[in-house]
C-alpha cells in the first residue's frame, strides 16, 4: 500500500487538495480537531465513515455548532444549517489512484456541500475506497456502497435484496447524482484524509 499512497499523495497534490495520511482513526479525529476552531460551525454529512470515526459528540461537547441530519429531529432544518457551516466533514464513496474523487448521491446535499459553500471540506476516507480508475469506483459505488447503504436504510430498491444495482427507477434511488472531482473548487479549500483502515461503506 506505501506505494499506492506515495502515488496518491502526488496526484491529489497536483490536483489541487491537500492530502494527509494516517494510520488510524484517532490520529485522524485528533488532527481534524485540532484544525476546526472551537468558535467554528461544522456540517456534517450523512456517513458512516464520520460514525466510526465518534467526533460529532466531542465537537458538541466543547462547544462548536454542530449540524447533522442525522442526530436531529428536523432533518430538513438540520439540512440547511449544514449546508451553512464554515467547515464541513464527510466521506467519499471511492477515491481513484490519479486522485479523482467520486461520489453518488440520492438526495445531493452532501456533494453539493462537498463541492461548494464551505471555507475548508475534510474528506475521510479509508482504504477500502481506494480504486485504480473511475470505472472501478462506480462498480464499487454501485454494488457495493450502495446495496449496504440500502440494507441500512431499508429502502425500497432491488440492491436491497439482489446486492448489485439493477439501475432502477425507484422514488428511493440512491444513485441520482454522480459528482467527479477532477480539482479541488475554487473557493473552498479540500482535505483529503485517507485512514490506512477500512471504514464506512
């Protein structure tokens, strides 16, 4: 793996993001807490990758405004606060060897959030997200991240219970936006913090 992250560090270097290496979970919650001020607002979004990684309560704890649909109510109020936030923490469904990072979502406000919005993004992402091309990260996305992300959720789609994507048509699709990021956007600044664990979907 020590070449592929060498490589990686290069390509997502050259394309703009600012990639950083850990070889665990806590190395990687300690310096995301370190760099999110306690003052700053922080938008969190839908993932399991964030979950493991237990930093949503310790941000809440020392007081940040934290906000994620997830552990609220109001998702659809939760939404819009996070969608505000000065930082914003998610993961990525695949993350390619010439540093592409690749994303599908059903509703869209995490890529839009990834994307646009926010003064710094970090991105976490383990090892099992690594793919060698973008072909590869969308037969990842689809029959795998997406049939376990459906189980989860327990929607309404075929992957729930074939465990592949069948492209289909269903209100509760998960597979409606796609997002390449070829650069990182201007305007907002991308870390990329790859965890030498498997996390997340």
């Amino acid at each position: 793996m020590e070449k592929i992250y060498i490589k990686l560090e290069k390509e997502l270097s050259r394309n703009g993001f600012v990639p950083i290496f850990f070889e665990d979970v806590g190395q990687a919650k300690e310096y995301i807490l370190k760099h999110i001020e306690k003052d700053e607002s922080v938008g969190i979004g839908g993932s399991t990758t964030i979950e493991e990684l237990q930093i949503y309560d310790v941000l809440k704890e020392r007081g940040n405004p934290v906000y994620w649909h997830w552990k609220s109510e109001n998702k659809k109020q939760e939404l819009e606060y996070a969608r505000d936030a000065q930082v914003y923490l998610a993961s990525a469904n695949a993350l390619t060897f010439d540093g592409k990072i690749v994303n599908m979502d059903g509703t869209g406000n995490r890529v839009s959030s990834i994307i646009h919005g926010h003064e710094r993004v970090y991105i976490i992402v383990g090892k099992n997200k690594l793919c060698k091309d973008y072909n590869e990260a969308i037969e990842r996305i689809k029959n795998i991240a997406a049939p376990k992300n459906a189980k989860r959720l327990d929607t309404d789609t075929p992957c729930k219970f074939t465990g592949k994507c069948n492209d289909c048509n269903s209100p509760d699709r998960m597979c409606s936006v796609e997002t390449i990021l070829h650069r990182n956007p201007t305007g907002t600044q991308i870390y990329v913090c790859l965890i030498d664990k498997e996390l997340g979907y």
